[in-house]
C-alpha cells in the first residue's frame, strides 16, 4: 500500500472522507490527514509520518512555509495543491474578517469547562459585538443588526465580486475550476453552511478534481458521497440583506438553519439569542493589539495627526518641514500619499501606523490574528486585480508586524512578504526592508515582489552574495546596518532548498507579468521602432514592449543583443505580439480534421523573422481573420484560443490575450475559455475610453493595455488631441507636456499606455508620466469629460460586412438581459456581470426557455419600418410576410435584416448553446392583425417541430433550436404581444396532443407570462417551449420579426441558394451569413455556389492589400 498525507484545515479531512471511498485509493493507499498547527507531541510521529510517504496533497494555505513539517519532506514527494474553499460574502460580518467578538470568545471557553454541550454560538458576529458596546437593549441591538443602521455598513456586491475574483485567481493560479464553479452556484445553490463549511456537494465537487490531478479519471456522478455530516450540522444564517443583494434563491428570510444541538433556528431566532446572550462579569485583558493601540496613542497623546506630525518632526530635528506640511495637509484621506512621505522620511512602523490609525474612520484591532488573517485575504484580492485592497493588505500588515513579531516571528513570512508586494510601487523602501525580512527567513518571493522598489531607487537588486556590492548604498538608504544586510546576504545561497516539484505557472512567470507595468512602448510606427527608441526606452526603465505580425520588425531583431549590453535580465523584460488577421490560419471544414495551422510552428517562425529569443505573450490582434487567398472568413475564437491556452500549457509563452475585443467578444471568449486572457488591448484615450469595460477586466483579473493613447494612429496622424483646452491647462498646470498629461489619466484609470515614438527625446516623456502622480480628482474627471467614444480604428469592420460589430464599441453600457423569476417579474442582468452568460444559458435550458434583450434593435427596427413604408408594394393581409427561400424573402429587405440576423449580441447567445456552426432555419415577418383578423394565435412550438410531428424534442440541457423574435413594434398589453408557458420546453411533450400538453387552439393557457417588451427588443426562447400571441384589441397592426436559428445536426426548412438571394446582399453580407445560409459551413463540398458568389463579389470589393496575407 502507498501511503497518501493530507495537510490543511478541516476541508482536508473533508477530502479524506470521500477520497477513502474511492476503490483506486482504497484498494492502493493509505490516507494520513495532518491538520494545521497541530504539531506538538506528536510531531516526531508526523516526521515519520512524511519521511515514507508516497504523495502529498496539501491545501492552498499560506502558512504552508512556516510549518516545521515542510522541511521534513522526501525530496522529489509528488504534490497536489489543492484550493482553500470559502465565501466571506455569504456572512460579511463572521470573525474570520471582520473582527473577533472577544467576549463571546471568553464565554464560549467557560462554557467549555462547565459543560458536555455543544456552545450554541461557535461563529463569532463582530458587528454585534460592537453594537452590544453601544446599545443596551438585546431586541434593539437586533432590530439595528437587521436593519444595517450601524456605522460602516458595507458595500455587499461589491464585496461579493471581490470574493469572485479572488476564487477565479486562485483557480488560474492552482489549474483547478472549484472556484468557476462556486461563482457560478453560490447564489443559488447552497454550496456553504458557515464560512469555512462546504456543503458536501462542493466538497464532492472538489475531491473530483483533486482526483483528476493525480491521474485518476471517473465521471462527476460517480464520486461518492461526503458521509461526514459534522460540517452540515452547525449551519449559521445569512443576513436577509446578503440574500437582497446577492439575489440568493436558496435561501430566504424565513429559512431555518441547523443549529448544533440539533434544533432550528432562523435568521432572528438565532441572532436574537446572540444579541440576547449573558456574557457574565468576564472583562476583556489587553492583548498585542490592545498594546500597540496603547502606544499609538501614547505616541499622539491625545493630539490630532497634524499637529502630532510636526512636534514628531521638531523631536527628530529634521530639516524637512515642507514635507512634514505636505503630511500634514493630507490628512485624513490620502492614505497612500501619507505611506509615501512617511517612507521618505523613513518613519518607524510604529509612528506610521498611528497616523494610519488617526486618518482612518474605524479599525476593529481586537485580535492580533484578525490583522494578519485580512493582510493575507487583501493581498489575495490585491494579486486577483483589485487595486484597491492595496492600501488595507498593507495597514493590517503593519499592524500585525509590529503586534506579532515577539509572539511568533515565524508569522511574519506572510505579512513581509505582502508588504514587499503591496508597497513597491508607492513606498519602495518599506518595500525593500520587507523584501530582505522576507528573504531572511526563506521566501524568494518577497525579493521579486520588491524588484520594483529597486528599480523606483535605483539600486541594484540584493538577491545573491555576488550583487551585496551595493549593500552600503542599500543601507544607507533604508537606516538599517550594513552588517543586518549582509547576515541576510549571507542566507540568499539556501534559497529555494525546500521547494519541490513544478510551481503553479503563474508563480514563474510573475517577474515579467503584464500587470507588473504601468507603461510600456509600443513599436507599431512607421518603419518600426529604431535602435536608438528601444535603447533609450531600455536605459530608462521601460520593460514592456508590443508588437505586431502586421507591424515591421524594425530594430526588434536586435532587442536581445541590447539587453545583453545593457546588462538587463530578459525575466524583467515582457515582450508581446499580436497575431495579425492573416495569420490566424483556415478554419476547418470537419471535426475529424486537426487544426491546419501549429500554432507551435507559427510561433517559432516568428522567433526567426523578429530575431528574438522568446515572446513573452501572443495576442489576437482583432476577432476578424482573412483565409489563406485574404478573402474575409468568419472570426471563430473558439477554434482559436484553444490553441494559445496550449501554448501558455506548454510554458511556451508566459500569458496569452486579446485586442480589439468589445464586451460581446470577450464574453463569447470568457464562455470557452479554459484559460483567461491575461490582458485586454483597446484603443484608450480621452476621446475614446470604455470605463465598463475597464471595470470588467479589473475584476475578471484581466489587465487592460491602453493602444493609441493620444488618438491617432495610420488612420491620421495628427495630434488634435495634444491642443485640447482641457489637455492643455491642466498640463500647465502640472508643468508636463500634453503627451505625459494624457499618460497620466491613462495610468490613473488603472490601465497600462503602450505609446509609440520615432523621435529618441520622447521617450524621456513617456517615461517621467508613469512616475508623475500629480492629477488631482478634478484633473481626472476633466478629462473624463472629453469622453465621446469616438474610435478611430472600427472601419476595419467595414471591410468584412460586420458593421453590426460597431454598435458593442462604447455603445453597450446599458446591453443586458431580462431574465424571467418564478415570482412573474423580470429580472436584469447587465453584459458587464461575470455571471451574464451563465445565468442567460440557465434561463434558457434550466430556467423558463426565454431571454429577453431589451431594445437592442431599437434604431434598426425604425430604420426597417421606414424602409417598408416607402415600398409601393403592401405587405399582405395575412400573419406572415416574406417567409420562405425565394427571391422575395425578407432577407433581401436591405442591409436592416442582415443586421437583426448578424448581430453579435445575439449570436453570442445563439451560439453558445447551438454551436457556431448553426444554421439559419428560417425568417419572416409576423404581424398581428387588428379586427376581423385578430385571434388568438397558438399554442404552438416552432420550426422544425412543427413539421416534424414524429421527433423526439430534446432535454433542457440540448436545445436543438432558438427562435430570436424582434419587436419591430413595443408589444404592449393592447396590441396582441407574444406569451410563453415557462418551464414547458422542460416537459418534452407536444403541446397540443391530446395524451400530452392537450392545449387547445386559440385559447390563452393558464400560466401563461404576457411579454411586455419595448420597440426594437429581442425575445430569444427554445424553439419547442408552448407559445403563441394574444389577440390585438388596439387599432393598429403589431409587427414583429421571426428569426430561427438550428443546430447544425438538423436539417432547415428555408433552404437558400444563390438563385434566391440578391447580388446586393452577397455584396454587402458577412462570411457567417453566408455560413448560415450554406448549411453551417463554409466550403466548397455542398452548395458552392453561395460561396464563389460571396468570393466573386469580394474580389471587386474594397478590402485595403493590408487586410489580406502580408
């Protein structure tokens, strides 16, 4: 037998317990579960415990380097490490984060003493123990709780989707999807009993994929069940106002929760026991934290932090009054700024905390431990791209450094190694103090963290014995003793002695990561960038470069020639590359073909035209693409990016993103992705800047790279931008030139500017921006207001048919879908929610069968009703209009259908359930008539169904068509507008025979839902859900188009063929129109006729020679 350890908290034994269940690790392993901490007597035992074992899986705990068992593992011990699973946002106010209930603490450990039973409060609420300091009265303290009338009351949503970040992280940082699949549930499946609880679904959930990590292969319904019910058994309830705002569904304000004497309890029941709760005479002692408040205060005296700040200023008998001023005048608010000058004056930590303290509204310090425990949940929100747990990871650090370095040093590994990271930036010498506390005692990490700060100083990193040449500038710099540096130097050659195994690839490749940058250079100018640039741009600290397939090389082809010269470490240097449109090879006609292009081999030829080394990330420079003869081709990121996530898999690349991409795009991306992009690259400036979209990425973990930073670029050249009034008061204001101005805001958006230059003296300007950060609030939003979304590069679209696209760029702030409840309202989710796909595609196969798109064909449908209007023919009397694949279908109407059939926000929808490869089944017109002809119309189901009586329908989960019904008019109540029965697609029974729905005709269904929509609005539904129109009482005609969509499995009903459609429509369409009409494919096997046509017509069409192979 092999023997397997375990080591984490109680969610390692949680693994265990189903781990053991499983044949192949019952019939071939033996399970030893170490928990944290508990060392002590048994750890010789645990020693040899380790010595013989065969494999490690050990939990994402931070701690990890701190335990003495770490050093007694076998060399080369295979290891799993698997994610630390928890959602602080379901009980914002647990002890976890928010702050130890000391007292109730203290009471549940006398409790311990006097009695077997369980105590009934083992979660400790923090926000009741400062109200049961400030209210008297239990039922009022709880009717305050309730109702959130308390000082500090946080931003749940906010808080929620920081939690998501962090859970998408740590799944890209560890290659596990647990925390995809908690973001996706938690809302509405009880995926957690407390916070730190799993329900035995997720802890089912995670063991398979623990065991899919260590080879070990069985469909998710066969992993047997979590049998431990100890988890289940003490269930704390969730505040009514979590539920509110996170739209929880498995949960309301009446749920009764399992307590641990085995009783139930509601939300008030159970808190009002808490508020109620006789602590006894018990008085709290002064611990750690009591004892650095004391001398906080002690230090101020009593005194504000300004007047504080200049007697600390005058006890020094520093000559730095005007900095001391500028201290002073920045409280309480701009905490950043006080670290900073607190660490040019080289504070102690001690002083520097008590001004953070006095500037700060509230900071709970009850527990020594509830500092390092936030320093470590902010860090990992702060590396989950949320910049703003920078400054809190970094106070409670402090606070827990100076709290915790007598009690147990060892627990500073943490907290230094998250000020390294968290200061570097904005207080480099706090940083590199940390950096070397950090490294002293084993932690490599902490030196990189801290690189920047050396660059910022200008000082030669101290990372080995051979560079402690500058130990003396170091240390007199930082006021620590040259022999404390060089004792730390001395340890450097042990580095890295402990770790085994391969890191996760996020962790080698953080050196040169793209949001390590606030500036890079980008080389698409005419000629491509020269030696003297790129040189200049090295010697000044620039270390992020961007290039294109499309862009000349230039003097790249010497970029590693320069850096040997300049004695640069390429591991500090990122250098990415766009894929151009043409390189992005032919899409494939049949699954049994392999992808006809390697993108290995395109990579390496790349290598040998730029003359470099390596590529530190590869970038799809548009989501259009040309085929092999530079005819357009449809765009398919789904054949795409599985080819760059192999080369992220492979570490032949370090990071892999996108360009160009709009909100649509990337999620259509995001819905395939097993990777992320790493970075985003859109046209930012202030005349074109899409903030949502921005916003999106941040929290995705997606950084947003900034092209064309001054507004102009090949389109045309000139630097109106740079004459702006605005641009140019504000510049004189600030003494910087207009270009540094526009950086500037760039940087102070949270994105990173990749200008371009020919001209040498530039470069001294790009760079001073990244380090001029001087625009006040009032400069910022100046600027925002410049804002017209005016983008210069969206005639690219022009060239491919896809006009449609153009509307998603800066257009798509209020683009959103209205998803049915079960209560009969609606609710919205907006496109810029990491959950829209998701919750669209369970609204479509597990929901009630149907979306609603609010008035995304609003200019459309006034645009293809005046086109009609002015059309000498009327349209007929009947319900349909232009059904069917003649000559006179209404998809030769004009350029107004091919938008409604092309457009991108429906596709997305579309396609991820049907597939790309769908086809289109037929479109018409559909008009309900005012009296005589104004019946009710169904029930029904649509085509193929319909025509197809014999047919099995299909699962929820498969559904085989959408029908996309646009309302070229508002459907009002009057005007006979479409009603569906939710949930009937689920029966999989037609609707209107009589041993199945036995629905008769022309009669309102009971449960029907009437769909109020606005003009220009888009109904998506499953094609075999039971619906039909109510009758038109108003006295005008409703008018509504048709669109049916099929997978490409199905045969259509409309077949199309190139004696049917008009040359102005191949002339003017897309390549996926064409692939809709073409039975789903684009090749010459079928009906070529369509696509010689389309070819035909292009050739004569104006795509520019640059949009074409190169």
């Amino acid at each position: 037998m092999r023997k397997l350890i375990i080591y984490g908290n109680c969610q390692a034994g949680a693994v265990a317990n189903v781990l053991s269940q499983v044949p192949q690790i019952a019939d071939e392993w033996t399970i030893s579960v170490h928990e944290l901490w508990k060392v002590g007597e048994e750890f010789h035992r645990q020693v040899a415990d380790f010595a013989d074992a065969d494999m490690l899986l050990r939990q994402d705990v931070r701690n990890w380097r701190q335990h003495p068992l770490r050093n007694s593992l076998p060399e080369r011990l295979p290891t799993v490490v698997f994610p630390y699973v928890y959602v602080a946002a379901l009980w914002p106010f647990d002890s976890f984060l928010a702050g130890t209930d000391q007292e109730m603490v203290k009471a549940m450990k006398a409790f311990q003493v006097r009695s077997s039973r369980p105590f009934p409060f083992g979660f400790q609420d923090a926000v009741l123990a400062r109200l049961r300091d400030e209210i008297s009265d239990p039922s009022e303290r709880l009717r305050r709780y309730r109702d959130f009338e308390f000082d500090d009351v946080p931003d749940l949503v906010r808080y929620a989707e920081f939690e998501e970040a962090r859970l998408l992280n740590d799944d890209r940082r560890l290659g596990f999807t647990i925390g995809r699949y908690v973001v996706e549930r938690y809302r509405y499946v009880r995926l957690f009993h407390a916070i730190v609880h799993p329900a035995a679904e997720l802890i089912e959930q995670l063991t398979w994929e623990i065991l899919s990590k260590i080879g070990i292969e069985m469909p998710r319904e066969n992993v047997p069940a979590f049998r431990d019910a100890s988890m289940k058994n003490y269930q704390v309830p969730v505040h009514p106002k979590v539920i509110a705002a996170l739209g929880l569904t498995w949960v309301d304000a009446n749920s009764r929760y399992i307590q641990p004497d085995g009783t139930m309890a509601t939300f008030d029941e159970y808190f009002g026991r808490y508020a109620d709760f006789q602590l006894g005479a018990t008085s709290m002692e002064l611990d750690a934290c009591d004892a650095i408040l004391a001398a906080a205060n002690a230090v101020i005296g009593g005194r504000d932090a300004g007047t504080f700040i200049h007697e600390y200023y005058h006890q020094l008998g520093g000559t730095q009054i005007e900095e001391f001023d500028a201290l002073a005048r920045l409280l309480p608010t701009e905490q950043i700024a006080i670290v900073q000058l607190a660490d040019r004056l080289r504070l102690p930590a001690l002083p520097t905390v008590a001004i953070l303290l006095t500037s700060l509204r509230r900071v709970r310090t009850a527990d020594e431990w509830l500092h390092w425990n936030l320093a470590r949940h902010l860090s990992v929100l702060y590396d989950a791209g949320v910049p703003e747990a920078r400054l809190p990871a970094a106070l409670h650090a402090m606070i827990a450094n100076e709290t915790l370095r007598k009690q147990l040093p060892s627990s500073l590994l943490l907290t230094e190694n998250v000020l390294a990271r968290t200061l570097a930036t904005f207080a480099p010498r706090a940083a590199i103090r940390s950096g070397i506390g950090a490294a002293h005692r084993g932690d490599t990490d902490a030196l990189q963290a801290a690189l920047p700060a050396y660059r910022l100083l200008g000082l030669t990193p101290v990372t080995s014995k051979a560079t402690i040449s500058n130990i003396p500038e170091t240390a007199k710099l930082l006021g620590i003793p040259t022999n404390e540096i060089s004792c730390m130097a001395d340890s450097f050659s042990t580095f890295g002695s402990h770790f085994k195994g391969a890191e996760p690839l996020e962790r080698l490749t953080r050196n040169n990561a793209i949001n390590e940058f606030k500036i890079g250079i980008g080389c698409g100018v005419r000629n491509g960038i020269s030696y003297e640039v790129l040189q200049r741009a090295l010697e000044l600290g620039v270390r992020y470069f961007d290039t294109s397939t499309f862009y000349p090389v230039g003097a790249l082809n010497q970029f590693d020639e320069l850096l040997a010269i300049l004695n640069i470490d390429r591991n500090t240097v990122h250098l990415s590359i766009k894929l151009w449109i043409s390189d992005l090879g032919t899409n494939r006609d049949n699954d049994f073909n392999s992808n006809n292009m390697s993108m290995k081999s395109l990579y390496e030829s790349l290598l040998h035209k730029f003359g470099v080394k390596k590529f530190d990330s590869v970038v799809v420079h548009w989501p259009l693409k040309v085929d092999r003869e530079g005819y357009p081709e449809e765009f398919r990121i789904a054949e795409i990016w599985p080819q760059l996530e192999q080369l992220q898999i492979q570490r032949i690349v370090s990071e892999i993103g996108v360009s160009n991409f709009n909100i649509v795009e990337l999620q259509r991306l995001l819905d395939i992705a097993r990777i992320k992009p790493a970075s985003l690259q859109m046209e930012c400036n202030p005349y074109a800047f899409e903030s949502k979209l921005v916003e999106f990425c941040t929290m995705q973990g997606i950084k947003v790279i900034a092209h064309s930073p001054f507004g102009f670029g090949w389109t045309d050249g000139h630097l109106e931008m740079f004459r702006n009034e605005v641009i140019q008061t504000i510049s004189t204001k600030h003494n910087m030139a207009p270009a540094q101005t526009l950086l500037s805001w760039l940087i102070a958006k949270g994105v990173i500017p990749i200008p371009g230059t020919t001209n040498v003296d530039h470069v001294r300007e790009i760079v001073d921006a990244a380090r001029c950060d001087v625009l006040t609030s009032d400069d910022i939003e100046q600027i925002n207001q410049l804002n017209t979304k005016s983008f210069h590069y969206l005639n690219m679209y022009d060239y491919f048919g896809q006009n449609c696209h153009k509307k998603y760029h800066g257009g798509s702030d209020n683009l959103r879908a209205s998803i049915y409840q079960d209560s009969g309202s609606m609710r919205d989710i907006s496109v810029f929610d990491a959950n829209f796909m998701r919750q669209v595609k369970e609204a479509l196969t597990d929901g009630a069968g149907f979306v609603v798109l609010p008035e995304i064909f609003e200019e459309t449908a006034r645009s293809f009703q005046a086109s009609l209007a002015s059309q000498s023919a009327p349209l007929s009397s009947g319900r349909w209009d232009g059904m069917g694949a003649g000559i006179n279908s209404i998809l030769n109407f004009g350029p107004d259908v091919l938008n409604i059939v092309d457009d991108p926000f429906v596709s997305l929808v579309v396609e991820s359930l049907l597939g790309w490869d769908c086809k289109l089944d037929n479109i018409t017109l559909s008009t309900s008539r005012i009296a005589p002809d104004n019946s009710i119309f169904g029930p029904h189901q649509d085509s193929p169904f319909d025509n197809n009586p014999g047919a099995p329908l299909p699962p929820p989960s498969y559904p085989l068509v959408l029908q996309v019904i646009v309302a070229l008019d508002e459907f009002r109540d009057d005007n006979g507008p479409l009603y569906v029965i939710p949930y009937s697609h689920k029966k999989q029974l037609r609707v209107n025979l009589p041993w199945q729905g036995n629905l008769p005709h022309r009669q309102i269904p009971e449960g029907a839902f009437k769909a109020i929509v606005p003009k220009g609005s888009a109904i998506i539904a499953v094609g075999h859900i039971w619906h039909g129109t109510f009758s038109n009482l108003s006295t005008s005609p409703r008018m509504g188009m048709l669109v049916e969509f099929v997978c490409s499995v199905c045969d259509v009903r409309d077949k199309f063929t190139i004696s049917s459609i008009t040359p102005q429509l191949i002339e003017s369409c897309s390549p996926r129109i064409i692939r809709l009409l073409n039975k789903g494919k684009l090749h010459q096997h079928d009906t070529p006729g369509l696509l010689n046509a389309f070819k035909d017509k292009r050739r004569k069409s104006p795509i520019p020679d640059f949009a074409k192979n190169r």
